[in-house]
C-alpha cells in the first residue's frame, strides 16, 4: 500500500512569491489553481498543512499523499513552508499574483506573527472564499494554525486539528 501511495499520487511542487517572500507549496491531487478550476469542478475543501520548524514542506510529502488517499483523493492538501525557509531550485519559476500582499506591510514577516500573517495573505489569496478549510499544523504550525482561526474570521469556518501528545 505504501508504495501504491507514493508512486500514484500526484504531487505539484510551486513556489510563490507570497508578501514578497518566495513560499514554496506542494500540493497533493489534480488542483493546482483553485480560481482557474470551473466553480462546479472546485473541490468543496481544502486541507491545508503548516509545517513545524524549519519549515521544510518536502519532510510532509508522505503525510500528504497518505492524507490525500485516505479521504479518496477527493480533496486537495495542500503544504506550505515557512517564508523564507525555501531555495528556489535554479531556473524554478517563481509565480506571482496581481493580489499579493506588499512585504512592507507585514511586520517582522520572518517572526512569529509575520509568519501568521504570511500565511493568512496566501489563503486569502490562493483559495476561494467558498472552499472550506481543514488546518493541519505541525509544532509552531499547529500555534499559527490557531492563531489563524483567531485572526481571519472571515475565512470559511474552519476546524483546527491539533498535533497528538505523544
């Protein structure tokens, strides 16, 4: 089963330039764009991973490909890293958007609440106001995936899942 995982699932490697940091995003299933997606085609949720220290996205690909087949690969996953936490390969394109959000205007983007805020302006901008979320966070992902829920209440309603004590 393990190896049926990982060699059928689709995985899209992106980087964005999100508040004027380049974010890189992997995102598991066929959606890669939401808004270029027919609104009939849009999955109805996202689950959308924040990863724990040091914000490596790669380390979730197996997670993610689990997740995205244990909910019958129905809704997309998508991961993202921490701003600035990601190398752009050379010669990777980086995609922006007319929406991004002005890196001037997001205090200490590299601190804590940055790091919040950065991840507030790429759901505003990446995803559909209509498309419900699942927050997934790892370590301090699970702390901005709170503070998420406590900041952005006009995103869709949202249910946090918090990382298991082990």
């Amino acid at each position: 089963m393990d190896s049926e995982i990982k060699e059928e699932v689709p995985v899209h490697e992106e980087f964005i330039l999100c508040c004027g940091v380049e974010t890189q995003v992997l995102k598991c299933g066929p959606w890669t764009n939401l808004f270029n997606e027919p609104r009939a085609n849009r999955p109805k949720l996202l689950i959308f991973v924040i990863t724990g220290n040091p914000g490596f996205s790669a380390f979730y690909v197996p997670f993610a490909k689990a997740l995205y087949s244990s909910v019958n690969r129905c809704f997309p996953v998508w991961v993202i890293s921490h701003a600035g936490h990601a190398l752009v390969p050379k010669g990777k394109k980086i995609l922006t958007t007319s929406d991004d959000t002005n890196a001037q205007e997001i205090n200490d983007i590299y601190g804590l609440q940055g790091q919040v805020e950065h991840k507030l302006a790429f759901l505003r901008t990446h995803v559909p106001k209509e498309i419900k979320l699942v927050v997934i966070g790892h370590s301090i992902g699970c702390h901005f995936s709170l503070e998420i829920l406590k900041l952005a209440p006009e995103l869709p309603p949202m249910l946090p899942t918090l990382e298991a004590k082990k």
